[in-house]
C-alpha cells in the first residue's frame, strides 16, 4: 500500500483490521498530531481577546453537541429536534449541584471533571429514556418525540422553583493545580480543557464507528429490515444511539455551565435545538468531520450576520427591525440553499478537494 | 357548575382553532407526507395579512378574511413550487429541515415588517356584551370563530368526499403510482394540498388574531401545538385533526382551570399535549383515527 493516501488511487486494504484503523498511514498520523499541536500552540502565540476566545470555545462545545446529533441524526438516521434539551440536562446537572450545595462547593469547583462526566451520563439516561419510542417507530414520530421532550424540558425548567425558573444559576470558577483560575485566564483555560475532551471524543467516536456498534448504527440507518435479519436488534440499537447522543450532549452541556459560569433556559430552547440540526447539515451528514465544519460555519455566520446588523442597527435609524429580521432570514436561507444545492454539506467540498488531488492532472 | 361549562366553551373554541390549524397540517402530511414545520409562520402569516389588510388599507373585515385566505393560498403554493418540488425524492430528514429553513425565513420576513416585534389587536366590529346563556358566557368573536371554523370544516370534508379535484387528492395519498397511470398529476396535487393548508392557516390565523390579539409568538407556537393534536388525531386523517383538535383544546382548558394553582402546579395547559403525545407515541402511535399501517422497526 502506498504511504501517502492522497496519491494513492483504489483500494489497497486486504484485511478487515487494515481498514478499520483510525490513520491508515504513518503520514496521516503524524499530520494530526502536528495538526492537534498547533491548536493547542497558537494561543502562547496569538492574543485574541475573550470575546473572541469566548467565541471560539462556544464553537467547540457546540462541535461537541453536534458530534453527538451527528451519531443519532447521521448515522443512525433519526432526526432529534430536542437536541439543545439533552444539551440542557447536562448543564443542569451541574447547576442543580451548584444550587444544593453552594456554587463553590469543593464539588464544583476541584472535582469538575467528574460533574462533567456526571453530566455526560445523565444526558444519555434521558436520550435513553426519550429514545424509547424508537423501539417500536420510525422517524417522524421520533421527530415528534424528541420535539415534544424539548418542550416538556423548557417547561419544567421555567415553572420549577428548584431551577430558579429558568433565570441563571450560577456555577463556580474552578481550581486547577496552581489554584482557582483567574478572571482573564479563564477562557483560554476552557479553550484547553474543552479541546481535551473535543480530542478524547472524537477519537472515541470515530473508534466507535469501526466497532460492531457503531457499524450496526449505520447499517440500521440504511436499512433495518436487513440489519434485523443479520442479527442485530434495530430498535435496541436506536435506544442506544439516543443514549450516546445524550451523553455527548450532557458533556458539552456541562462545558457550557463552567464556561459561561452560570446556567439558564435561554440557551436551551427549540432555536438552539434547530441551530444544532443546522449546524449537522450544514457540516455533512454522516461525516465525523462534518460535525466540526458546521458548527464553525454557523458560529462565523452568525458572527458576521452581527457585525452586519450593528453596522446596518447604527447607519440607518429606522432598520431596527431589518436588524433583528437578518439572523433567522441568513440562518434560514444557509439551511435551504445547503439543503437543495450541497446536501451532502461542506464534509463534501473536502471529499472533492482531496479526489481532485488525487486525479489531477486528470478529471472526470 | 357554571365554571366548568365554562370551561367547556372555552375548550372548544380553543379546540376548534386548533382543528383548523392541524387540517392544514395533516393536508400537506397525507398528499406528501412532508410534516410542515412552518406551520405556525404560514398561520401568522395570515393573520399579518388579514390585519393589514383590514387597518391599513381599510377594506371590511370579511373580505379582507377572504383576501388573506387567497393571497396564502398562492403563497403556500409558490412556496411548494420553489422549495419543495425539487426534493421530491429525497431522504425525510432533507424534507424536513427545509420546513425548518423555511420556517426561519418566514420569521425573519415578518421581523422586517412591524408585526414582528409589536402587539397589534383588531378594532371590534362584532358587539362587544358577550352572549351568556345561565351563567356561561362566550363572546360574538369567539361565537363567529367557532362558526367559520366548522363551516370551513364541513367545506373541506366536502371537498374531499364529492369534488373531483379533492377525489384526486385522496387518490395520491392513497397510492401515487396508481393515480399518476389515470392521469393525475401528482406534482400539481402536492402544489394543491399546500395552497389548501395556507388557505386553512389563513383561516385560523384570521380568528385567532381576532380572539387574542395579534402577537407573532403567540401565533407562530400554533404551529408547534398543532404536533400532539395531528398525533392524537392519527398523523394522516382529516377526522382526526377535527375531534383531537377539540379534545386538545379541552383537556388544556380543563388542565389550566383545575390544575393551575393546586399543588404548586402553574401552566400546565402548555404542557400536557407534550405529554400526551410522548404517551401516545409510545402506546399507540396511530392516533385515534390514523391507518394502522404504520412503519414499524
């Protein structure tokens, strides 16, 4: 087999385990590690500012949550319009401990990796528990399932003292090895410890995929007659993909309460559900990379859009409203126009790009 | 006594809208089986329209009802034509989210006029002394609301049961390829079921801005209740949106009139179709009068 994938053309794998390795090459390996080096290098380089920094760790915690819509939508092919709930529950895990126990209880603020992780699984006990459906239905009724756990979770959250009723519960900064994180540091210290978990996952998920597991997901997705009749349970299966999605969601839920030191139901509601969907499609479906591009794609979007909307909000007096109207009008318009012109999502141009080396100087 | 019969006519003015509401809804669903998402934006929509319509170029409010209805009707179609003809064919998923793209772009279309962020009401034209009967009181509004309502319901029952049209409709949904070989154009039947449905939003949004005032998320959550009324209902039976729409509107009166308040309970009526649904969905997902030919795993 040729060292170097992007000349080489054809198939080359002769056995299974060949083609279920995570880098095919020594080539492959030592780019992502140079490529995982230099995220984790440009900001002893680079100063960016907290709000950008704020901007750029939203990013990877929404590349977090996609990863999980991404297994449940992409591969296994059900669409979840609750997926900002699953995101929720994670962040009021936390925020639940903060509220009984104080927020800068030595739980909070020295042992968050375990809240994190906490949060994790109650995620994926209620994805399991919201997949349940998927035992007997297929997928509009799930889409209608987890549409209606998203209202019922904006509704317990608003009406339920103990969740202050949706206002904002604060969460604690929290401690590392030198002491508590200070003010300024404390965004680029979650830009580290978010990239952390972003790598430890993804590594996990695309692990995942080359299991039996993770090949039953999209075999189900594809056509669960046929994976019924070779073996595998499709509605366990289902179940199972709602779980994982959930604990992806709760993980990136509980990054978002100690990242914003503070969680309310403002950024858990339907938009935000919608905003995930977007951001998977726009990304690629089906495509562990595309999970990254989208939300970057929609994040720089929406920054954009912001930019444009005070400089319109500031020269034009009476365009208060076509301020407000550009969001959801640009939002909607990315979604129909990937939708009917790229389904396959920006994971897509990448496949182009990388076969058009591979051919050139030739083309089809 | 009284206040529960109040309740009772409540429910079912609630009940009726929503009726309204989930036909439109379940048209689209049984000729195409797209789930509309937008509906809500197409339902605000009409009701936007009927207003201006109404207070801004002063035309009476019975033919600009009308108006409205016939400029959604078009609206609704055109939306078909541009967005959704070419992905016929395509996975769910795709169908689906662009009805959530479509949605956004409506919201963002009705944030540019002054609907979007302002709370308008209709001027009254109907006497304002609500009619009571032993205690149980509704108003002319509502009175004219469950009137229209049931008389477009009937309309459209018609429509299906003896036009030839609304028989090639029913044709498609039954079986597409059998009805494209007798000559139906399925493309044509699937502009047709949406026109219908914006013509029912309209409908319903021109009531409901008349009982409750015109406020965009008020009138865009329709959308969203309108789910657990076509699932109670069964997601492809026009009989069902009817009889669950009206069961909807009174289990919701009657959760927020006893419920609300006891046990520390608040807003319950917004809930418990959420609830409901999820226990339908797990028990029997066809709904009261849906085909039982359901996808099953």
């Amino acid at each position: 087999m040729s060292s170097n994938r992007w000349l080489a053309t054809g198939n080359y794998f002769t056995s299974y385990q060949e083609e279920q390795r995570i880098f095919f090459t020594s080539l492959d390996r030592s780019a992502m590690c140079i490529f995982i080096l230099c995220l984790f290098a440009w900001p002893l380089f680079i100063d960016v500012g907290n709000k950008y920094m704020l901007v750029i760790d939203n990013i990877l915690v929404a590349i977090i949550a996609v990863m999980g819509l991404n297994l449940v939508t992409g591969f296994a092919g059900l669409i979840s319009i609750g997926h900002a709930a699953f995101v929720g529950i994670g962040a009021y895990t936390v925020a639940s401990f903060a509220r009984n126990l104080g927020d800068s209880h030595v739980l909070i603020t020295h042992a968050w990796p375990l809240m994190i992780v906490l949060a994790g699984c109650m995620g994926a006990v209620f994805g399991a528990i919201v997949g349940l459906p998927a035992l007997r239905l297929k997928h509009l009724y799930l889409a209608m399932a987890t549409l209606s756990f998203q209202m019922i979770f904006e509704w317990t959250i608003n009406f339920m003292n103990f969740f202050n009723q949706g206002q904002t519960i604060s969460v604690g900064r929290v401690f590392w090895l030198t002491g508590k994180v200070a003010r300024k540091e404390h965004y680029i210290f979650w830009y580290y410890a978010i990239l952390v978990v972003i790598v430890i996952l993804a590594f996990a998920v695309r692990n995942l995929l080359c299991t039996r597991y993770g090949r039953c997901l999209v075999a189900v997705r594809d056509n669960d007659r046929a994976a019924d009749a070779m073996g595998m349970h499709p509605g366990f299966t289902k179940v199972y993909a709602f779980g994982l999605a959930g604990f992806l969601a709760g993980i990136a839920g509980g990054l978002h309460a100690y990242l914003y030191r503070g969680v309310g139901i403002d950024s858990f509601t339907l938009h935000h559900s919608i905003n995930y969907l977007a951001m998977a499609i726009v990304g690629g479906l089906g495509t562990l990379n595309g999970s990254f591009w989208g939300p970057l794609a929609i994040k720089v979007l929406d920054l954009q859009v912001e930019r444009l909307s005070e400089w319109v909000g500031a020269h034009l007096t009476v365009a208060t409203n076509l301020a407000t109207a550009l969001r959801p009008l640009s939002f909607g318009l990315v979604i129909v126009l990937f939708l009917m012109f790229e389904p396959r999502g920006i994971a897509n141009w990448w496949r182009i790009a990388r076969s058009y080396v591979k051919l050139w100087p030739f083309r089809y | 006594m009284s206040y529960f019969f109040q309740l009772v006519v409540s429910g079912i003015v609630v009940g009726s809208i929503y009726a309204l509401s989930g036909l439109g809804f379940v048209l689209i669903y049984k000729s195409s089986r797209v789930l509309n998402i937008a509906h809500g934006q197409i339902i605000a929509a009409g009701a936007f329209i009927t207003y201006a319509l109404t207070v801004w170029v002063h035309i009476p409010i019975y033919i600009s009802f009308l108006m409205s209805m016939v400029i959604t009707f078009f609206l609704a179609m055109s939306v078909e034509r541009i967005f959704l003809r070419r992905l016929i064919g395509e996975p769910i998923i795709s169908v689906i989210m662009v009805t959530i793209g479509l949605m956004s772009i409506l919201d963002g279309l009705i944030y540019l006029t002054p609907f979007g962020t302002e709370n308008f009401s209709f001027p009254p034209f109907l006497p304002t002394t609500p009619i009571s009967f032993g205690g149980v009181s509704i108003s002319w509004t509502q009175m004219v609301g469950v009137a229209i309502t049931f008389s477009m319901i009937a309309g459209f029952s018609w429509f299906f049961k003896k036009s030839t049209v609304g028989i090639s409709m029913r044709a498609v949904s039954d079986d597409q390829l059998a009805s494209m070989s007798i000559g139906i154009s399925v493309p044509r039947v699937f502009g047709l079921a949406w026109a219908m449905a914006g013509l029912s939003a309209a409908a319903a949004g021109g009531i409901i801005g008349n009982i409750t005032g015109l406020n965009f998320d008020t009138l865009h959550a329709f959308g969203i209740v309108v789910f657990p009324v076509v699932i109670l209902g069964g997601l492809d039976s026009i009989l069902g949106a009817v009889v669950a729409g009206i069961i909807m509107g009174l289990i919701q009166q009657f959760a927020s009139g006893y419920l609300d308040g006891n046990w520390g309970l608040n807003g319950t009526g917004e809930v418990l179709p959420y609830i409901i649904l999820l226990v339908i969905l797990l028990f029997k997902p066809h709904g009261l009068f849906g085909i039982h030919e359901i996808e099953r795993v």
